[in-house]
C-alpha cells in the first residue's frame, strides 16, 4: 500500500484523496493515516512544486559545485556536509564516490552572488580542499519531468 | 462497364465503429474514452532500438517468418510466461500485428461450408476474416451473469459437425473478461472431445490483474490444437509498429507462412529489431504499465458504481463494460446522446456484436485526469437521464 502511494505521490502530490483511494481500492481514511505516518516517520519529506523558471521572468542561476575536502578527526564527512547544507542558498548536497565528495547545487539570483558564496564561504573552510563550478545552462529534464517541449496524445477519438 | 467488386467483400458490413467514427472526427473538441490502444508511448529503450536499426541500415527484407532471433526470444517469452515451448524454427511465424496472424490462421485452416465458433461481444475482425475465407460463423453470445466467459455449455450448445474452429479471445475486448485456468480446462475437455481447433487471440495476455494470464496452449492435448496468437501493441504500447505472432504446429504454421510469403513478404524489419530489445528488456516496462491500468480500472470501477452504473469487474484489457440497460435507451442512443450533449466519445457495445445491445464499452487507457474530466461528465448524464425518467 504505502509504495502504491508514494509512487502516485512522487509524480502528483496534490491528487485528490477520494481519487487515490479509488486507485487503490481502498477509503479514504486508510490512505490519509498512511500518509500522515509516513510523514512523520520522514518518508515523506516534503510537497514542492516544480516549476520550470525558464518560462518566467525571474532570473536564476543554478550552478553545481564540485568539492573536494579532507576530512578531519571529529569532522567526518556528515559534519562537514552539515556545515554546507545549512547555507540557504544551498539547494542540494550529495556525498559522492569517484574524484571529488560532494555535489553542491546552489540557486541564486546572478552569478557573481553564485562566486561569491563559493569564494566567501565554501572555498575558505577548513577541509575544503578545492571546489569546481558549473553553470547549469538549460534544464531538458529534472525529477522525471521532461521540461521542453509537449507531447499531445496523437490517438485517433474511436479505434477497436 | 462490368461491376469490378466482389460479391463476397460486398457482402461484408463496414464496422459497427466506422459509422460512430464518422460522427465523432466532425466534433473537434470532443474528449474520449473510447481507444483501443495504450496511451503510453513506446518504452523508449525499445524505440531507441528501432532507430539504431535504421542507423545500422537495417532496411531490407528479413526472411519470411521473421528474425530468428526475434522468434527464438518469442519462444523463450513463451516458455516463461505461460508454460509452452515452441521450435522458433518451424513453429513461429512473425505477422503484422495479431490482426494479420488472425486473417492467416483462418484462411489456412478453413475450407467453405466450416463453421466457426465466435464468442461475442468480441474484437470486429473475426467475422469479416472467417466470411473472407470462406468459413461461416456461428456466434456464441457470452453472458455479463458468467462475467462475459466462455462455458463448456455455451460451447457444446453451438457445436454442428461443421464446427471446425473455435476463437478465443481472452482477455476480451471490449468486456475485459478473463478465462481462469479452470474455465480453459472445462472448455478444452470439449474441444478435445469435438476435435476443434483454437485460435487463441492473447493479445491482452500482459494486461491481466486477478493472478496470472494462462494459455488454452499450455493445458494438456491443447498445444495441438491451438494457433496462440499475440503481439506487441498492448503490452508494449507499440501498436503503430504493427507487429504481431502466431505459434503452433509446424503443419499449420507451414500453410500460414505461406500466406504470408505472397501477402506480405515480412513484417517490417525496423519493428522487428525493436521487439527483440522489448522481450529482452521490457519486463520492468510491461509492469509499470500494468500497475498503472490496474490503478485506472479501480478508479473507473469505482466511479461507475458510485454513479449507479452496473458493471461487472473486469480483470483484463483495458475495458469496462457498463450496463445502461436500465435508461430505455439503445447503446447507440446512448453513446450517440453522451457524445453530442457531453462531447465525450464512447463505443456501444453493439459495436462487437449484437450481444453487446445494453453495454458500453469504457477504455482506460487514460491518465487519471482524464478519466476524471470524462467521467464526471458521464455521471452528470447518468442523472440527466435519471430525471428524464422520473
């Protein structure tokens, strides 16, 4: 039941209770309290909405970091990942395998305030080590959703 | 100048959805629920597969059976889906979807005066293939109290001595009826018994939601006696690649091949380099896909029994098949009212059969939001309806 849920969930999280019970064969009540636990057990973490800024008039700047750091005796990598989360303008951070350790997605409104969180504040730390920026110039496709152009349903009305 | 047409295609009815077709391609902001195919496009590793092909230059003719690798990953299919093997070799032959391996079992197997036995409400094709080949039909009218299967009775009833052939469409379109394996062996004992032969038409095999999908071909004395035919449209979402197969005994696969040698040479390469990467790959995809309709038919079944519309539960395909019997209304008053007061298209069951008088038949091949839009407008029409009748 609950991977039912969530895989209806992670595609449309405003679906209609009533709906969603209907889909899985179930009430209402039984898939509200499912919902309401896996919140608070933190399986569900959140509803955002995503939305595609290209398409508006706000600027944006997205950049990944790369970042490289040594972690130290008392600052492994979940306290030094913490230290860089906790920045607002930090959207996402991944520990990674292969030639660096974290990813860092930041969001700002220009790049020079992307430069300048990276100069002032993650460059300078400790066991930061080195740091690569990369600009993001286009989103095609971000969380399952593909972001250009439309697809429309090209059946004809009545077929056998 | 003399009359250049057949008497014998002349004969044949255009079909009972052409007509509703008609009326429906002038309305241009109609909704519908009334497809026949998925609304998933082709699994894109699957898709990917047919263009490398074209890349490759891939574009001449395959042998007339079709890629033997192709039918030996169909055997394979075969052997772990429903339990029967084949020689890849001899006993598999590659078509232009179900439909043409359809046309083909019939015009290999029948001589003129044979009966053959079709369950209605059914598909639209059977018909006109067996009257083109000179068979004469006899049709069996499945009843919604047995859920729309087939009964050993049912089946015994309308056997002659001509009786030769017996369709089995199962799962159903347009009911979505299934046949568990205890209603296979109740009919199969008869079959035997009668010295019939099948042509299984499984083409919604993967679009099965009350346990697993099982083969007439598998059940003892039946692999014989059966042309299992099924395909990709359905369970791929791939039906504009048209391409289906038929499986059975070399001496009837032989004379079908030869048809299809002088019909249709191979079916088209590209699709079928693209089917080899679906039945390697494509396991994960039919799943999803099958979870998805299984979600809609919950959500459909319920709203028509939240609006008051009787319908049986089906537990294949992708069809509902509501009674609207209670209205006074003809299906195709129905459906012909619901589209030009609700701009929703809808086939009425009369459409696969005159058995299908009273029903509708409901795709749901559709996103929930869709579902949603058309059934909401459905539910309103039902009430007009109701007041209509007060």
């Amino acid at each position: 039941m609950r991977e039912k849920i969530l895989s209806v969930m992670e595609k449309n999280s405003r679906i209609d209770l009533h709906d969603l019970a209907l889909m899985l064969g179930t009430d209402e009540v039984t898939v509200a309290n499912e919902i309401a636990d896996m919140e608070k057990e933190h399986i569900i973490c959140g509803y955002h909405t995503l939305i595609n800024w290209d398409n508006t008039s706000d600027e944006k700047v997205i950049a990944l970091i790369e970042v490289k750091v040594t972690p130290q005796r008392g600052m492994g990598f979940d306290k030094l990942a913490e230290r860089i989360y906790k920045f607002s303008e930090v959207e996402a951070v991944y520990l990674m395998s292969g030639a660096f350790d974290f990813t860092v997605i930041i969001e700002e409104k220009t790049m020079r305030a992307v430069a300048q969180f990276v100069s002032d504040k993650l460059a300078p730390m400790e066991a930061v080590m080195s740091t690569a920026t990369h600009f993001v110039l286009k989103k095609y496709k971000d969380h399952g959703t593909v972001l250009v152009g439309e697809s429309n349903d090209e059946r004809m009305l009545i077929t056998p | 100048m003399r009359n250049p047409l057949s008497d014998k295609v002349l004969d044949i009815k255009p079909s009972g959805i052409r007509k509703f077709f008609d009326i429906v391609s002038e309305m241009k902001d109609a909704i519908s629920l009334g497809v026949g195919e998925p609304d998933f496009e082709t699994p894109w590793h699957i898709r990917e597969e047919g263009i490398y092909s074209l890349e490759k230059g891939r574009t001449v003719y395959t042998s007339n059976s079709g890629l033997l690798e192709l039918r030996k990953e169909i055997v394979n299919y075969l052997n772990r889906r429903v339990n029967v093997n084949y020689d890849p070799r001899h006993e598999v032959l590659i078509t232009v979807g179900g439909s043409e391996a359809i046309d083909l079992a019939l015009r290999a197997m029948l001589n003129p005066g044979d009966e053959v036995l079709i369950p209605q409400p059914c598909y639209v094709s059977y018909l006109p293939c067996c009257q083109l080949a000179d068979g004469v039909p006899v049709f069996i009218n499945l009843k919604e109290e047995n859920q729309f299967r087939l009964t050993a009775q049912e089946l015994r009833d309308a056997i002659t001595p001509k009786s030769k052939i017996l369709v089995l469409p199962f799962p159903n379109n347009p009911t979505g009826g299934v046949m568990t394996r205890e209603d296979l062996e109740a009919i199969a004992e008869v079959i035997i018994e009668k010295d019939l032969f099948v042509i299984s038409d499984e083409i919604y095999s993967e679009l099965t939601y009350l346990g697993e999908h099982v083969s007439i071909a598998s059940l003892p004395g039946m692999r014989e006696r059966t042309i299992l035919i099924n395909g990709f449209s359905k369970a791929y979402a791939m039906t504009g690649w048209r391409l289906g197969y038929a499986a059975g005994p070399q001496y009837i696969l032989e004379q079908m091949t030869k048809i299809h040698q002088f019909a249709i040479m191979c079916a088209p390469t590209t699709s079928q380099y693209a089917a080899i990467e679906a039945l390697k790959n494509g396991d994960e995809d039919v799943a999803r896909m099958r979870d998805a309709y299984d979600q809609r038919r919950h959500f459909v079944l319920s709203r028509l029994h939240e609006m008051g519309l009787q319908c049986f539960e089906p537990y294949g395909a992708f069809y509902a098949f509501p009674s609207i019997a209670r209205f006074g209304l003809t299906s195709d008053e129905f459906a012909t009212r619901f589209l030009k007061e609700e701009k929703v298209a809808i086939v009425p069951g009369t459409a696969f059969g005159d058995c299908g008088e009273g029903f509708l038949r409901l795709s749901y091949a559709y996103s929930i939001e869709n579902l949603k839009e058309a059934l909401g407008r459905l539910e309103r029409f039902v009430q007009r309806l109701e007041q209509e009748q007060r």
